[in-house]
C-alpha cells in the first residue's frame, strides 16, 4: 500500500472503468482517462490521499480519502471509496485498502466518515459493516444510471479519539 504516483493513474482510471462499465457502483457513465484522475489528485487538498494497493509491480486496487466539504465545520469529516480489479475481487485486498484508509483518516485528523454506496450493493453495504460502519439514511431514487433509478445508502463510523 502506498500513495499514488503519475504513473498510476492508467490503472487507476481502468480499474474505475470497470466499475463504471459493471454498473451498481458509481453514477459516472463515461469512462475516465489517466489524465481526468490526475487532474482529480492535483486538485486534492493536503487532507486528502489517493492510495494504492500494488503487488508484484500491478495495481490491484485503489482508494481514496476525501474531505466531506470544504466548509469548515465539516473540517473533521471525509469520505472513502474503495475500487479493486474485478479479477482481485474476493481475495482479502479490499479488507487491505478498508485498514489503510482508516488509517489514514486518523493520520489527516478526521473524526467522522462518511459512505455514500449504491443501496443495491449488498455485498459492499456488508463489507463496510464489518468495519463498524453503520447504515444511518437511505436517499431514494438519488441516482439514474443503467436507464433505471437507484437508491443510495449513506454510511458513517465514528473513528475512535486519538
């Protein structure tokens, strides 16, 4: 696990693809390009962190911590995302990324995260359980992606003081 690099945008950006082409994951529906993700990680700011999951020198995997709003009573809260290579999925990687973006949240000095997942995605909603998250809203008919509506669970853990 490491930060991101330049030259790990391409992977980065294809392993997204997939999740856009699969569908149920994310509410992009054009294909995104090495240079779109690093126009993305260019305009992070210092409490932010795109990391990557690498072994044998190929990106298994990403995530990505990200503050919940520049406003500043928001200051302690951000959001995550995990995205793996659908032919790593299963594997224990995304428990890997899950740890080392926790983490990380607690290095930036967050107090609260946030997940936004497709409601359907009963298998990422479970995973994200185990880690002490817990469902606290569902937003109806949020996103239209695919030609039909989907609903979005919204997801928080507390991370412990520090």
């Amino acid at each position: 696990m490491r930060p991101s690099k330049r030259q790990d945008y391409s992977a980065v950006a294809s392993i997204y693809n997939q999740a856009i082409a699969t569908g149920g994951m994310t509410f992009h529906e054009q294909e995104l390009s090495a240079g779109y993700i690093q126009r993305w990680v260019e305009g992070f700011c210092d409490r932010e962190s795109l990391l990557v999951l690498v072994y044998n020198d190929q990106i298994l995997g990403w995530g990505v911590v990200k503050r919940y709003s520049d406003r500043t009573g928001y200051r302690f809260c951000c959001e995550t995302s995990i995205y793996l290579d659908s032919a790593e999925t299963g594997k224990g990687y995304g428990s890997i990324l899950q740890k080392a973006l926790l983490q990380k949240a607690v290095e930036l000095n967050y107090h609260h995260v946030v997940l936004k997942i497709v409601a359907s995605n009963q298998g990422s909603i479970r995973f994200h359980e185990q880690f002490g998250f817990e469902t606290v809203g569902i937003q109806e008919e949020i996103g239209f992606t695919h030609g039909r509506w989907h609903d979005v669970a919204i997801m928080q853990l507390i991370l412990p003081a520090h």
